[in-house]
C-alpha cells in the first residue's frame, strides 16, 4: 500500500474512483482508466474480437486432447453463468464449468449455484472443496498479513482451476472480466487476450503468495491448490484469458439473463456496504473484504457498484456519492461473529487486525469505529 496524504487525494471526474486505487491512472481530463475503457469500447473493433475468438475457440476444439473445450469458474453467480451460457449455446463448445468453494458460504449463492446446475440446461460442473485447515489458515494469514481476508480463496480461484485444466488436459479458461481494465488498474492486458501466472501473482495475489504459503508452515500436500509448479503451467498449451476481452463487458446485463433464464435470487436487503443486493451473493467474507479496502485506500463497496452504474449511464455521479457516502463506511456487524468463529479469533484481536490495516491519513478512530477524514469531492 503507498502511502497517501490527505491533501493529494483526488476522485476521477467522471465516477468515484479514488486516486488511492492500485494501479490507476488518469487522463489529462481527470477521468480514471475504467471511464476512459467506458469510451473506448464504444468505438473498439468488436467483430475483430470476435473473429480471434472464433479462431481461439476453433483451434482448442481441433488441438483437444480431453472431453472438455474449455473451463468456466462459476460460483452460479451472474457472471459466470452468462458467460458458460456464451461459449456452451452460441460458441458450441462443450464448457466445464467450475466452482471453488467459498469459505463461509451464504444460503442465496448456494441457491443460485443450485439454480444453475439443476435446470434442464445441464450444465456439466464440478465443486471443488480444498482441505479446510489449509483454506482456513491462508485466509486468516491473508487477513493478518494482508488485509485480505480471503486471500486463500483468490489464490486458489486461480491455482485450483489452472490444476483442473490441466488434470483434464483442458487448454483454455475463461474468467470474466478483467477488473483492472473494467473498474480501475492496471492497463497492461487492455489489448492482450491472454494472460499469465505472473500477471496474476502480480495483480490478484499483490505478490507475496509465496512468503503466505511458507509463513502458513503447510505441508506441500496440504498447499497443493493454494501452489501451482510454474514451470508445468508454463510447458502446457493452457490459455487464461478474460470473456470481457472479446465482448463488451455489461454486469447488470448479465444479472438480467440470469435473472430470467436461471430464476436467480437476489438477497432480500441491499448488501453490506452497498446500495444493490444482486452481486456476489455466495459468501459474507465479501463484506469484509470490501470494508477492509475501504479501511485501506479509503474506498468501498458502493463506490465500486456506484461507478458501474454511473459509467452505464444508470446514475448520475452526483447520485453516486450520496450512496457512498451512505454506505462505504458500513461495518459488517451482522457477520461479526460468524467471522470470529471462523478465524477463530476475539473480538479484541480481530479489531487489532482492522487497526494496524486502516490508513490513518485516511481515517480516524471514533466511538470505537474508524471514520473517514476525507470528503469526496
Ligand atoms: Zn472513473
């Protein structure tokens, strides 16, 4: 995390995004990189992406060596969904679609995942559950270590498929979006379908994967979905590559079809820390993860959900920052004690955690809660 001062913080012109983001840029107008991908994909060439595509896809099918065409992670979310419905019903290509098991699950995902596999459309999928200690120990690390709590979870969402695809001899996975590119980062694959192991240590994991695995003093065979031997991935033919590089990438569109072609339920009230209930709906350390980036850059929840409306055209940024400004700084009291229960930690400590990582440029401490001493502007 780099070291911010109150006075040369700045919020993108055109949507919420601070300038304490990693990885951001800005242009000359003060629009942030996701606004300005927003106007570029008005004018991209999409059939020229398309035709790569189609050509991607035709060489996986001739070049299999298994059943599979390509893997799609799923958690039976929004995303996930629409895109194994893309490649499967458009594409025709025969999906794998694949979930790793989120650490303290929520009944609405599950319903949803439920949802998705159980419909007549059949899609093939396989759930993976990695050895509990091992998930568990990684996110309390990541937490500690990282202020990511379910650093654990992101690496194998990663590490896990790639084992997967490989195991059946599966050259190409498709994740979603690339949200670096999409909400605010890194520029660097903005015109690059395919990405690699290190781009991902680098940007998801934020380094440092390999010190978690050691400092964990997990035995290889328990690190086995958290690890994965480069130099294996790096023999093979596999493909990682992002669905959002080769069509215009639309969430709320997405919540619509499966909306309506997987009954998809939302949660019954808005989300910790936001204002909509439709995304990322399978587990309640999101929240956490979410208000310890809020404690961190000094952004949350809302301001991500804020800026995807406001780029759609769906609110105004003026709308956006009362809806920050009401729900950012949001602590996630009804996951409290399902939290400390699973990083098997006291209250005391727990907060310690949220202390040490809390940018006190950023915040102060008020009635035991740390509050913003920015405001946006
Ligand atoms: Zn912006």
């Amino acid at each position: 995390m780099s070291k911010t001062n109150n006075k040369n913080i700045f919020w993108c012109k055109n949507c919420l995004n601070m300038s304490t983001r990693p990885r951001i840029t800005f242009d000359e107008r003060g629009f942030c990189n996701a606004c300005q991908w927003m106007e570029e994909k008005q004018k991209l060439n999409w059939p020229e992406r398309e035709k790569y595509l189609k050509k991607i896809l035709n060489e996986t099918k001739k070049n299999k060596k298994g059943n599979y065409d390509c893997i799609v992670p799923c958690s039976g979310g929004k995303d996930g969904s629409y895109v194994a419905y893309q490649l499967r019903d458009k594409y025709e290509m025969n999906v794998l679609t694949v979930t790793v098991r989120p650490p303290l699950e929520l009944d609405v995902g599950e319903k949803n995942l439920k949802n998705f596999t159980k419909t007549k459309d059949n899609f093939e999928h396989m759930h993976i559950t990695t050895n509990n200690k091992s998930m568990q120990k990684m996110n309390k690390l990541g937490f500690i270590e990282k202020g990511s709590p379910y650093y654990g979870w992101i690496v194998t969402v990663f590490t896990s498929i790639i084992r997967t695809a490989l195991a059946h001899k599966i050259d190409l996975v498709f994740y979603g979006e690339d949200g670096e590119i999409e909400y605010g980062g890194s520029t660097q694959n903005k015109n690059n379908p395919i990405f690699d192991f290190k781009y991902i240590v680098k940007n998801y994991f934020e380094g440092d994967h390999q010190k978690i695995c050691k400092k964990s003093g997990l035995s290889k065979n328990e690190l086995h979905h958290f690890t994965l031997d480069e130099k294996e991935f790096n023999k093979n033919n596999l493909k990682l590559t992002h669905w959002g590089y080769y069509e215009p990438w639309d969430p709320y569109r997405n919540y619509l079809f499966v909306k309506e072609k997987y009954t998809f339920q939302e949660t019954e009230t808005a989300n910790v820390g936001t204002f909509t209930n439709f995304a990322q709906n399978d587990q309640s350390i999101f929240a956490l993860h979410t208000y310890l980036m809020y404690l961190k850059f000094g952004f949350g929840r809302a301001t991500q959900d804020a800026g995807i409306e406001i780029r759609r055209g769906a609110m105004t940024r003026e709308q956006g920052k009362n809806l920050v400004n009401l729900y950012d700084n949001q602590y996630p009291d009804k996951f409290e004690s399902l939290y400390l229960d699973y990083y098997q930690m006291t209250k005391d400590e727990f907060q310690n955690v949220l202390d040490n990582h809390a940018n006190k440029d950023l915040f102060e401490k008020k009635n035991g809660r740390w509050s913003p001493k920015f405001k946006i502007s």
